[in-house]
C-alpha cells in the first residue's frame, strides 16, 4: 500500500491526444494557442510546479511527438512523450507503459490547462495516505433532472451525492496497470475502470481552475484568466468632415451611400473609419491618423476607409496587440444610418476581425451637424496584450 512507503515515486501521465474536435480550433486540442503559449504548455506548467519531481509522460498524437517532445524540454526538461491511440483509453494505456518503478500514477487531461499545481499535490498525498485512487471533485451547483427520450422529466436527482470530477486522478500504479490490462470495456474516467476491477476510489476537493477547454467559450475563458489586468488599453478618436460643394459619394463606415452628399477630404472623407484609426493607434501608442497616414503623401489620395482600418489593424497586431472591440458614435442629420447599420457593422468588424458598434445621433439642430453642414464620429477602442 502506498501509505507505508518512506518515499514515493509519482508518475503523470499527460493526455494531449484528442482530436479536439468540439473546440473547432484547427489543430488537435492541446496543441491550439492560449495566451501566447499552447494548452499543453499550460498543462505541463502546473506538473513543473508539484512539491515533489514526478516523472512526467506526454501522450501525444503520433504527427505531433516531436512538437510535443519540443514543448516538455522547454517547460520541464525531462520526461518522456509517446504516441497515443485511437481513444483515451489506448492513449493511457500507452502512457502507462512507461511508468517504470513508480508508486502512484496520475492521469491528467492536457485541456485542464489551468489546473493549479497544488491539486496535484492534494491528489498525490490522499493515495499515498490511503493506498486507494484518489480523484477531484467538486459539488453540483445545478437542480439535475433525469430524462427519457423526447426530453420528459423522470425525475430530480439528488446533487448532495453528485460530484463533477476533475483531473488528476491519481492510483497506485500496481492496481491502474492491472486494470487497464483487464479492462473489459472502453471508458472515458481511468476511477471506473479502477472501479470495475473491484478497486475503491474516494473524491477530493478539487479546484474551479481545473476547468476542461472543450468550447471556444472555455478557451476564451482561460485566455480572461491569464490576462494579466494590465494587458489592456482603451483609445479614443475623433473625426470631421465637411459636405462636399461638387457632386462626390458618400463614403461612411466603409459603405458607400448612393443618392447622398459626399464629404469632403483628401481621401474618401469616411469620419467613421477615420474615428476608428485614430482610436485604435492611440491605445497602442503608435501615432495617429495624422502621422501615419498625412495628407501630404499621395498614396492616401482618395482612398477608402478599409485602407486605412487594414494599416491601423497591422500596426496594432504588429506592436503586440490584439483588437477586441469597438463602439463608435456617429453624429449627423444625414444619411438616414439605421437601415444600414448591421450591414455597415458586419463590414468594418471583417475588417478588423473584432466586433464594431456603431450608433448615430443627432444635435437637434445645434451646431455644424445640426445645421447640415457636416458629419462627426467618436470612436473608442478596447485592444489588449
């Protein structure tokens, strides 16, 4: 039993095979960006912080070994990486074939990217005291109800016996390994297999970071949560522009509006556009519509708003930071703009690959827009690290 031994040899097994199908991210799970590193460095991050050094296995797919072999030299440096199987249960089985003369083995899903290390630890120490599997769990909130098919209610469940389980899930090796070599059916919790061999497993408090990344929500979650509060920056811009006296388009929000009075300027006069630029480079601290795109250089003679919002958008993304939105007030007797506005917001957002409001307003009849001279627009913007 594990909690006669003197000292104990701690195995984790590190699970970054999946697909990641549901998180739709283009590349397997544990191997999609999360705040400037991957999930499975996250992942290896939390193992490198455990009071004791475990050894530490990857199981990762076959493509991917040497990324992944890549990634724990950086973060841990040591360890071992192999390639999983068709289902987690093979991935494990494939890990659990390396755990050499380890005590206790625990199994960790990668996606649990921001599990703190002292689960670990917590983990670790209830299977040494024991000598039986060890998972964390924490209590369901939520009123369950059990359904049959079409949805009807059968009946409540009692959430006072309900645990959400977590990883790691930790067990003496000797028992996880003759389990999974008799396992008589494929399953998706490493306890139920330790269960099905007659084995007991208890529930430890586990922790609300342990969360798992299946959804881009869960991704974007965890992503909120490493930001450190510093990361963001807000900029305002400003921009006018008087009716043109000749016949010239409307150009505003990237939109041109036929059968209306142009503006005047020395490119296509889009105050919307303009407001945008200016708020943008102001929160990233790289200049200002003036000087980076002056009226004196004549490659911006004429041009249209997306020019200028495509430039602002790369020299925000190029100092180190990534838009997240934008609202802009746009102030005028004319063009009539809510007949056009989710159109007019759904281009300048692809455009900037972030999400745009955009609001208009009148003076009542006070000052240069009340009396139809022009049109004006304040922009703010939101970009973080």
């Amino acid at each position: 039993m594990c909690g006669t031994l003197g000292v104990v040899k701690v195995a984790v097994i590190v699970v970054a095979a999946g697909s990641g199908t549901r998180l739709a991210a283009g590349a397997p799970k544990a191997f999609v960006p999360l705040a400037g590193s991957t999930i499975l460095e996250h992942a290896l991050h939390s193992v490198a912080g455990m009071r004791d050094e475990p050894h530490v296995i990857v199981v990762a797919p076959a493509e991917l070994v040497d990324d992944a072999r890549g990634m724990l030299s950086r973060v841990i440096g040591r360890g071992e990486v192999v390639a999983g199987g068709a289902t987690r249960q093979a991935s494990v089985a494939a890990g659990l074939a390396l755990v050499g003369d380890a005590d206790i083995v625990l199994v960790h899903d990668a996606a649990r990217a921001l599990t703190p290390s002292a689960l670990f630890d917590r983990v670790v120490d209830a299977v040494a005291a024991s000598g039986a599997g060890a998972i964390p769990g924490l209590p369901v909130s939520d009123t369950i109800k059990r359904t049959a098919d079409g949805g009807a209610i059968v009946e409540t469940v009692d959430r006072s016996e309900l645990s959400a389980v977590q990883t790691p899930q930790g067990f003496p090796a000797a028992e996880l390994i003759a389990a999974y070599a008799s396992a008589a059916r494929d399953v998706t919790d490493d306890a139920q297999l330790m269960a099905d061999a007659g084995h007991p497993v208890a529930v430890v408090e586990g922790d609300p970071l342990a969360f798992k990344v299946t959804t881009l929500w869960d991704l974007r979650r965890a992503e909120e949560l490493l930001r450190p509060a510093s990361a963001t920056r807000i900029g305002v811009g400003t921009d006018t522009h008087a009716f043109a006296q000749a016949d010239a388009p409307l150009w505003l929000a990237c939109l041109e509006w036929p059968g209306e009075r142009g503006l005047a300027g020395h490119s296509d006069g889009d105050p919307v556009a303009h407001a945008i630029v200016d708020a943008l480079l102001a929160a990233a601290g790289v200049g200002d519509i003036g000087t980076v795109f002056g009226t004196s250089d004549p490659r911006f003679a004429g041009a249209h708003g997306e020019v200028f919002l495509a430039e602002a958008r790369r020299l925000v993304e190029h100092a180190g930071w990534r838009i997240e939105n934008v609202s802009v007030q746009l102030i005028g007797n004319r063009p009539r703009f809510a007949p056009r506005k989710a159109e007019a917001e759904a281009r300048v957002s692809g455009l900037l690959g972030a999400p745009v409001a955009i609001t208009a307003t009148t003076t009542d009849g006070l000052g240069f827009t009340g009396r139809g001279e022009g049109v004006a627009a304040i922009a703010t913007a939101l970009i973080a690290r």
